[in-house]
C-alpha cells in the first residue's frame, strides 16, 4: 500500500467512527437529501437567465439527474426581443440553449391558461378594485410552486430547485426560510406566501452567493447567458406601462372620476384610478398651496383621494391571508419583530397581532409613509422568514 493510499484508508476509517454512512451520504449531498447525487432526481425551474441556469449547470455538474422545465405563461409573441423580460420567446430559447450545453433534459410547459386565470386576472381586478398587485409573488404562489410543484413530484423528482436568492436551511427538523446572503438581491419578500410542504421540497442552491458569483459560475461552465442582463419589468407588462396591459384586456377599466382632497374637497378629475398609485405625486393634473399625494383610492366611488405627505403615514394596518411559517400557527402576539413592506425597503421594527379571519394587525413602532393595500407585508426574525400577508386596510379607511 502506498503512503497516498495509507492516508485515504485511514481518513476513510476515522471518518466512519464519527460518522454513519449515512450523515456522510448526507454531508456529500449538497441539498440534504439522504443519498448519492446520482440517485437523486432534481427539476431545476429554468427562465432562461443566468441565475436558474446556473442552477442548473451546477447542480448537473455535482452528479445531479437535472430536469430543466421552462414555462410558457403568456403569448410572448408580443415580447419577442423585450430585452430583460422573463418567460419571453427569447428567454425560453436562451434556457433551450444552455439545456443543450449540459445535455440534460429539458422541456417547455405550456402554462398560459393558468398564469392568465392566476395571475395577470388577478393583477387586472386588483388594481380595479383600488389597489396595487405583486404578480410576481402570486405567479410564485400560484403557477410555480403549486402547478410546476405538483409537475416535479409527477416526474418523480426529489427536489424542485429554483435560482431564487434566498436561503432554505434546516432547525430543529423543519426547513426555514431565510433572507439571501447577498442583500442587494434578497427575494424573500416575493417568497413570503411559500407552505411549509412547499418549502421541505424546495431548494435555492443560490441563497448563500453574491449576484457576482452566479455569474462567475455561468463563465465557468460556458453558459452564453452569463452576462444576461437581469429582468427589471414585470413580465406581461411591456415598458413598465399597466394602465394599458390592463385596458387591452378590460377596454372599460379607465372610468373616469373625481379627484378628492381628504377634506373633502373635489379637485378636479381624473381618466381612470387604474393611472395612480398611493404615494403618487406627478401627474396628479390639479393645482395647490402645497405638494399633494395620492393617499387612497376609491375604486366603488371612483375616487382618488389626496393629501399633504404626512397623510401617507401610518403605524397600523390589517394583513389578510397570512401564511405563518414559524410553526403551525400565529400566536396571539409577536413582537421584537420586523416588517418589510416593499421588496427594497429595510425592515421596520414592529408587533404582529393575531386578528379574525385569517387576519393580523401590524402596529409599527413608528409611523410610515407609503403603505398601500395590495402590497405584501412580510415578517422577519432577524434573517428568518415569519411569514407575511397582503395589506388590506390601514386608518385611512374612514375617509373612504
């Protein structure tokens, strides 16, 4: 026996009186699973950019059987060439291309049908109704991890891996959610609707990397898609311009109304509550003393109601539909916590109260500017992951 020989036994020998076969299957197992990569069978969800592609190329090249699956979700012939677009013709193309770089297998669902009824009918009614949607989290809640979910497991996969920066990491037997590593492209916010079952058959081999590194691994493996730009728009909505996704697809959307002061005051009038946001300043086409904000609007009265700035802030609020991660339900109390309540935003400090029906009321610790229903509101302990809901209502709601 050589030296080098001698040296393998011996570490193999002291490895096996401290560990079992299998925790060291484990420990080479870089999603947890209690077996050899090559007997794992892995979907990897592949948008054709450079994050879920350089999932895929690492994963394949640890000893993976990766299954890439791209999704159809809307007729992209109207998105053909949108550079940065998700899910675009291009972009199903560009995840074609690096499938056939790693020679795995790959395939294009047709999804449309259920993104249309999900998620863009969704996006449409809500900003109807007055207030202002997330797609992308409901696309996440909805399409991909339900409907591409439920297809993993039919393809008798063991995980479904996805090139979402945030972390999935194992406490006390149950998987929790994390913030990503790299604070500049944490997407935890988006995620904050995943179940508990969804989240122990979910992986984010990304979450511990800085942007900089995944695309330092797509040069690695010679992935033409390492210097893809990411997307910035929302991927159905050309330019960034709603009002005229949603008046393409409900032509009666745009009702005209009344521009309100909170006094009461009528200011003028406007073509539609579809063309504002709260918090909204420009555009408002109505002469004051004072610079005046959106700060609710009234779909049933076809109302935009404004104000000064200090009328966009508030310390409390409702959340509807609240998914708890933190065990099996929400207690009646939770504070020490943090809230965020856009994707960029740092967390506020807060307490979270259990309320009826599925509700619970935030009461920040300080007032804040911008709260507009429709937008998630999510829970944070530190860098885990609580839960989070939808913002329904905040004081505001008596000038309604």
């Amino acid at each position: 026996m050589t030296d080098k020989e001698a040296w393998a036994s011996n570490l193999a020998n002291r490895l096996k009186s401290r560990y079992s076969l299998r925790d060291m299957t484990i420990a080479l197992n870089s999603l947890g699973l209690a077996k050899a990569p090559a007997d794992c069978r892995v979907v990897v969800a592949m948008s054709g950019g450079v994050d879920s592609s350089a999932v895929a190329a690492l994963l394949h090249d640890e000893g993976y059987e990766v299954i890439g699956i791209t999704l159809q979700l809307y007729d992209h012939g109207i998105a053909v060439g949108k550079k940065g677009a998700c899910c675009a013709g291009q972009d199903i193309h560009d995840a074609r291309r690096v499938a056939d770089k790693l020679g795995i297998a790959h395939y294009v669902l047709n999804y449309e049908s259920k993104f249309k009824e999900s998620v863009i009918d969704d996006f449409v009614e809500t900003y109807l109704s007055g207030e202002t949607p997330i797609p992308c989290v409901k696309c996440n809640q909805s399409v991909k991890f339900k409907d591409l979910l439920k297809t993993a497991q039919d393809l008798g996969a063991d995980v479904l891996a996805t090139g979402h920066y945030v972390q999935r990491v194992m406490a006390d037997g149950r998987a929790q959610l994390l913030r990503g590593a790299d604070p500049d492209k944490d997407q935890s916010y988006f995620l904050f609707a995943t179940t508990q079952e969804q989240l122990d058959f979910l992986r984010f081999p990304l979450g511990n990397l800085r942007k900089e590194q995944t695309r330092a691994l797509a040069e690695k493996y010679g992935l033409a898609v390492a210097d893809k730009p990411d997307s910035q728009d929302i991927c159905f909505v050309p330019n960034g311009d709603y009002s005229k996704v949603i008046e393409g697809l409900r032509p009666d959307a745009a009702e005209a109304g009344d521009i309100v002061h909170i006094d009461g005051t009528v200011m003028g009038r406007h073509e539609g509550i579809i063309h504002y946001t709260v918090g909204q300043r420009r555009g408002l086409g109505i002469a004051h003393a004072q610079p005046l904000y959106v700060v609710k609007l009234d779909a049933d009265k076809k109302r935009v109601i404004v104000g000064p700035k200090e009328a966009l802030s508030h310390s409390e609020f409702f959340i509807r539909d609240v998914n708890w991660l933190d065990g099996d339900a929400m207690p009646e109390s939770k504070d020490e916590i943090r809230v965020k309540m856009r994707s960029l935003q740092q967390p506020l400090p807060a307490i979270a109260y259990r309320a009826e029906g599925g509700m619970a009321r935030i009461e920040l610790l300080s007032a804040h500017a911008g709260i507009a229903p429709g937008q998630a509101c999510v829970l944070y302990d530190g860098e885990r992951v609580l839960g989070g809901g939808w913002i329904c209502n905040t004081h505001l709601e008596r000038h309604g």
